[in-house]
C-alpha cells in the first residue's frame, strides 16, 4: 500500500522565513498527492494537490509544492512565513484506482514574531 | 464549504454503549468517507462509500460499521465503544473526477466536515 512520512512533527521558523515541510512518499504506481491544513479545532481544508500534470504544483496562501519522482518527494514551501500559517499540515497520498487515501502523521508549524 | 455537517459535533459516552455518528452533505456526491484522527497517527480511514447500500472497510475497520441509506447521510456507529475509540472523528465527500485524454480518471480532493469529539470514559 502506499505511505507518506512527513519528516519533522514541529517545525518552528520566525516570521518572514522561509517555511519548509518535507514529505516523501511511497507507491508503486503513479500517486496523486495532496496537501492539507489544519487550524486548531477545525476539519482539513486542501492547499494544493498533484494529478500528474505539472511536477511544481501552487496553492492557496502562497504556498507551493514541487513533485520530485527521483526521490519521491512532495514538499511543501513558502517563501515568507506569517503569524496565520501556523497550523497542522498534513500530506497525503492516494492512487487514482481507489478510494485509500494515506495522510503523514502531521507537522505543526509555530511561527514566531 | 462543500455543505458537510457532522452531528454530534461532541460526545461523552461510557464504555459498552452503541455510539452512532452522522456525516450529512446537501450536493449529492458520491464518495463518502469516515476517518479517525489520532497525535501521531495523522487521519486513518475507517470506511468509505461509493454510493448508497456500498460500502467498503478501510485501514482501521475494526469495531466500526457503516451505513449509508440515502445520498446525503452516512452514518459511522461504533457497537460497543472501548477507550481506544476516544478520537476526533472526521468525515469527508468526493466528487467523481473526469476521464483524461490518455483514458485515467484523475482523483478529486476530498472535502473534510467539521469533525466530532468522541470521548469514551
């Protein structure tokens, strides 16, 4: 079955930084992959996604995400961070013949002033 | 807003009693589904439906059942709840993607409910 690892549980960046989420993935078929946030007590709202179209995928809220088969990687940038990215963000991944979808175990963005 | 509601939005409930959730949603899609989100584990699927009377398990079935009557609502029941079964539980629609040039159908994000607090004491 697919899987992702989402490589850090926090990270922590000052406001205007560059923020960086790592996601790596694993299939055996050609995966579609998503990225999602989550503000506290509140469902998953999707930021970009990946269907195999281009490999450098943008978003809502700036952010961006490039697919790198080489080393089967989704991670998820912002060139400037602000006090509202922080969040829960969750990768996932899913193959186009089924219904299992795979999310990360999460990473919790702090931004600080 | 893709028109999710989840009811109860919270719950205490004593070990051994039935616990039934509902997820409804007012456009009619196809896809539903019913995940439990644990620290640590991220979101893990415990059912699906790809339409009305069809239903299939997901990576943490067990202890669960699904049903789905109508279109709009799908209903997650856990028959006896154990403490293990303390979570946030999420539901979340599908909308059906277009056939592409090369024949493959693409996959359509999923659109997450608000979620329901479960605690089981």
């Amino acid at each position: 079955a697919q899987s992702v690892t989402q490589l850090g549980s926090h990270v922590s960046v000052s406001e205007g930084a560059l923020v960086l989420l790592r996601c790596n993935y694993s299939s055996s078929v050609p995966p579609y992959l998503f990225w999602y946030v989550q503000y506290p007590n509140q469902g998953l709202q999707l930021l970009l996604k990946y269907t195999s179209a281009a490999t450098l995928v943008k978003g809502i809220n700036g952010f961006e995400a490039e697919f790198k088969k080489s080393e089967t990687s989704f991670h998820l940038t912002k060139p400037s961070a602000h006090m509202s990215d922080a969040a829960e963000y969750f990768c996932a991944v899913v193959h186009y013949n089924n219904n299992d979808m795979r999310f990360g175990a999460g990473t919790r963005l702090t931004v600080k002033p | 807003d893709a028109g999710i509601t989840q009811s109860p939005r919270h719950k205490v409930t004593e070990t051994g009693t039935p616990v039934t959730l509902r997820c409804h949603q007012t456009e009619n899609h196809r896809y539903m589904y019913w995940y439990r989100q644990d620290p640590g584990h991220g979101l893990r699927l415990i059912h699906y439906s790809y339409g009305v009377k069809d239903t299939d398990k997901g990576e943490v079935s067990d202890g669960y059942s699904v049903s789905r009557s109508k279109t709009e609502d799908f209903l997650l029941t856990l028959e006896s709840a154990t403490s293990s079964q303390t979570s946030v539980y999420f539901c979340a629609i599908r909308t059906r993607a277009p056939i592409d040039a090369s024949g493959r159908s693409s996959y359509n994000e999923q659109f997450f409910g608000p979620g329901t607090r479960l605690t089981v004491l």
